[in-house]
C-alpha cells in the first residue's frame, strides 16, 4: 500500500533498546547468585564462539549506574532488560536472595529517576541450573510451580515499579535450539521432547499471566516472540500453501497458544501423525484459553522463504535449494533429515532471491517488517511492542576512538519507516527496542558480532579495560527520539 504521507509516532510511543542478563551483566556467582544452564553450557567445549562465557559478560552489574546515565543522555523511553532468575531464586525455588532482588530494584530505581520505563523480562532464556538438575527442567511440571514462586517475588517487590512485563522471550527459538539442535542447553536433539518441553513452557507462561492479573492489576504482560513472515517461492498454489504450513509451524504455533489459547489444528495432526504431539489435558486446555497478554513482544530480524515440500515434488539441485543452517532460529527447517522431521511433508526452506544478507547470511528485510506487524496486529488485534529488532555487524574502533557504523544506522533506519507505514496502516503500537543498547554477549557468536549504539571495549580473550563509546548509531538515535521519528522518511 503506498502512503502518501506518514501518520506521526505517537506521543507517547516508547523508542527504547534491550538486553539480557546473561549477555551483559557477568557477575556470574557475586552476591549469592546460583549456576544457570548457560552458565554450564558455555563451558562445553566447541559450544560457543571461541569458548566465549557470560562470567564477566560487559560487566553490567558493577556498572549498571553508567550504562543507564548512558541511556539518560541518549533520551531513551524504554530500557528492556531480563532478571536472572538465579539470582533472586539460587536454587530456582525456596530461598530468596535479597542481594540479588536488590540489584533489580536498584536498576530500576535508577531507571525511574531519569524517567526512563523499564520492561522486565522474566527469562530470557538462564534456566536455574539447580531446576535442570532436580526436575530435568523445562521437561517437568514442577519447573511451571517454581516459574510461579518466582514470579511471585517479583511481582511483589517490582509490581509498583515496573509497567511493562515480558513472560518469554522467543520461546521457539530457545525451544528450538535447546531441545532440537542442541546449540542451546539442555543440549539435547530429540523433536518429542521439544514439542513436550516447549507445551510445559505454554503453561508457564499462561500460569505466570494469570498470577499478574491478580497481583499487577495497573501493569500489562505478554510474551515476546521471534516472528518472522513466511513468503511462498513462486505464485504456484502448492508454494502458497507450503508458506501457510510454514507460517502455521513457525508463528502460528506459538501465537494461537498465547492468544487464542489453543493449538492450531493443522500443525497439531501433523505432529500426532508423527508421534510427536505434545501431551495435552483438559486442565491445560481451560488454563491456556484463561491467560490472555495485554499485548504481544515481537522480535524481528528476518523471515523465510519457502516451496512444497519435497515429497510431492522433489527438489532439483540447484543453489536455491540450500537449507537453512540449523543456527537459524527464525525458520525451524531441518540441517539433516531427522526421521521425527515433521516440516518434511510441508514445506522446503529456500534463499529469498530478493533479499541481501548479513555477514551471518540473515536476510535484511525492511518490508517483512511492516508485513509481521501487519500481520500480528490483524491475527491477534493486541498493542504490538516491538522488543528486538537490530543489526549484528563486526565494528571497528578507528584510532580517533570511533565507531562509524553507517550500515546500522541505514539498517534501523529502513526497519523504522517500514514501522512508521505499519503504524500509518493502523497498527497501534506500543514502542520499539532495538537490540541492544551497549555491544554484549552474543550467545554464540562472542563479541565479534555486536548490536549496540554503545560500543563495550573487550574481545573474546581479551576483557581490556571494557570502555564504553557511543557510536556514531547512538547519536542517531537521539535524533530519532528527540524528534518523535519525525526525522525518518
Ligand atoms: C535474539 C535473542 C537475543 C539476541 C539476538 C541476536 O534471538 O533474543 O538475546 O541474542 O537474537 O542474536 P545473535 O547474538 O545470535 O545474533
């Protein structure tokens, strides 16, 4: 649709940028903080980015009080942060660790003060190890009644502070990840305990829902989703059926769960021809159709493109047919055939030959970002709040101490006018966060591959003297929200 003109951002749109704990904040045993599962995963051999660990991380939580006046100078709206659970809960249940609720508190504090609104994550993806151990974490039931009890805490000590809440961050990507590829913990590769696992996190989520409309009734709550549009190859109706299964086995599955409160059917006899289903029962049921978020988190970085599956039609070899590498989290899509694949029947992952590429090969795509908040908005009729979007680049310091990091700003650039015609399309929206604020942790990419308006000075081996430097991005964005976007065209 063209649009003459743009509609403006509105007032009190809230131009913000994310983080997570265990990629900024080290400190990884300080103040009474138990083990995570990343913070024993990263310690496997060849799992990580020149054995790169969050054990001092960027330092955040010695310098969160500088990384936030940081934020204030920039004018930032909204800073999207997530609470280590093992930090307040080290043993991930029973006893309460005041030292590291204080921390939160104090952030936020900080955070207030300059005005700037806080949206808390409550897990981005740091498991507490002590859960995986004694329950076999996300696998068991009990780990939902320790995601409660932590809730709880927080929900008590933060619930008059913070407005805006985040259950979990890109559950099909950590899912994915952890249970089907194994390039996540628990480091495991089997598709049924995937699909059991990511079913127990529905329910955590939807109990965690409940429990905050009881206990926060002025804040508002969603989950945060990796989203990604689905485009079929050609016109051919077999590809624009392949994207709808796609679509439906990508977004649909998660989304329908938080928002509908159920399953989509399609995908779910699919999975039960397989033997793959997850185990659902009438409790579930009636608790899924009661949890509803205020809003919905969407990360975006890329979609995916797709044709018919290959049993109907097998594929030729050609350069187009390469798969998707299985460190892509936003398409689920086989490396190797796995006889429990359920995508094989449904679709084939391919390049988009329309789209140019990072330097980690994820397709740049401005447009797909109108379309996925078109998208969502449609499906689901939610606020939508982005909480990630943003471009991992190699930068370089020059020897006058700058980052001139052009290619970002063009890449936030494009996203936020596709952002500004989804608005204009009459997507109401809540506030946008880029990902991230300061260069961090990447989880498995080291510090090579840096997101921040903030320059951190470290490398892999090296945590140097870790020097924080704006980057010619971080001006740009002052801009931005000086001017309530007025600036992007
Ligand atoms: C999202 C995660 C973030 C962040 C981002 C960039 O999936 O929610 O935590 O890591 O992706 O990912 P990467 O560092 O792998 O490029």
């Amino acid at each position: 649709m063209y649009q003459e003109k743009l509609d403006a951002f509105p007032s009190s749109f809230l131009w913000g940028a994310a983080s997570a704990a265990y990629q900024i904040e080290g400190a990884y045993d300080t103040d009474g903080k138990g083990p995570s599962i990343w913070d024993e995963f990263t310690k496997i051999e060849g799992k990580t980015f020149e054995g790169t660990n969050g054990d001092v991380a960027i330092d955040h939580y010695n310098r969160y009080k500088e990384d936030v006046k940081l934020m204030a100078d920039m004018g930032l709206k909204a800073y999207r942060f997530s609470v280590s659970w093992a930090r307040i809960l080290p043993d991930g249940e029973g006893r309460v660790n005041e030292e590291g609720l204080a921390f939160y508190e104090n952030l936020v504090d900080e955070l207030n003060k300059y005005g700037i609104e806080p949206v808390l994550t409550l897990y981005h993806w740091d498991l507490p190890l002590a859960l995986q151990e004694k329950y076999n974490g996300w696998e068991s039931r009990e780990t939902i009644s320790a995601f409660k009890e932590y809730c709880k805490v927080l929900y008590e000590r933060l619930g008059e502070k913070v407005r805006y809440w985040v259950t979990f961050n890109e559950q099909n990507v950590f899912t994915s990840m952890g249970y089907r590829w194994a390039t996540h913990p628990p480091n495991v590769t089997d598709t049924k305990r995937m699909f059991e696992a990511n079913h127990i996190i529905n329910l955590a989520n939807a109990e965690a829902i409940v429990l905050f409309k009881e206990m926060v009734p002025n804040g508002k709550i969603g989950p945060s989703f990796g989203y990604g549009p689905v485009y079929p190859l050609t016109a051919d109706p077999s590809d624009v059926l392949a994207a709808e299964n796609a679509h439906e086995f990508s977004n649909s599955w998660w989304l329908d769960v938080y928002c509908k409160g159920r399953y989509p059917v399609a995908v779910f006899k699919q999975l039960e021809r397989k033997g793959i289903a997850p185990t659902v029962t009438s409790e579930d049921k009636a608790l899924l159709k009661k949890a509803k978020p205020d809003f919905l988190g969407i990360n975006y970085y890329h979609g995916g493109t797709v044709k018919q599956n290959k049993i109907e039609k097998p594929a030729q070899e050609n350069e187009q047919d390469k798969k998707f590498s299985s460190t892509d989290p936003y398409l689920m899509q086989p490396k190797e055939e796995q006889s429990q694949s359920p995508e094989i029947p449904m679709y084939q992952s391919l390049d988009n030959p329309y789209l140019e590429k990072t330097e980690w090969g994820w397709e740049i795509d401005p447009v797909g970002f109108r379309l996925a908040l078109r998208q969502v908005y449609a499906r689901y009729d939610l606020p939508i709040f982005v909480t990630e979007n943003g471009l991992g680049a190699k930068d370089v310091l020059t020897e006058e101490g700058e980052i001139n990091d052009d290619y970002r700003i063009d890449y936030l650039n494009q996203h936020v006018v596709e952002m500004k015609k989804a608005i204009t399309d009459g997507v109401e929206m809540i506030g946008y966060c880029a990902w991230s604020f300061t260069d961090l942790l990447s989880w498995l990419n080291g510090y090579k591959k840096r997101y921040g308006f903030v320059f951190v000075n470290r490398t892999e081996q090296d945590e140097k003297d870790l020097k924080r430097i704006p980057k010619k991005s971080y001006f740009w964005y002052k801009d931005v929200i000086e001017q309530n976007g007025e600036n992007i065209k």
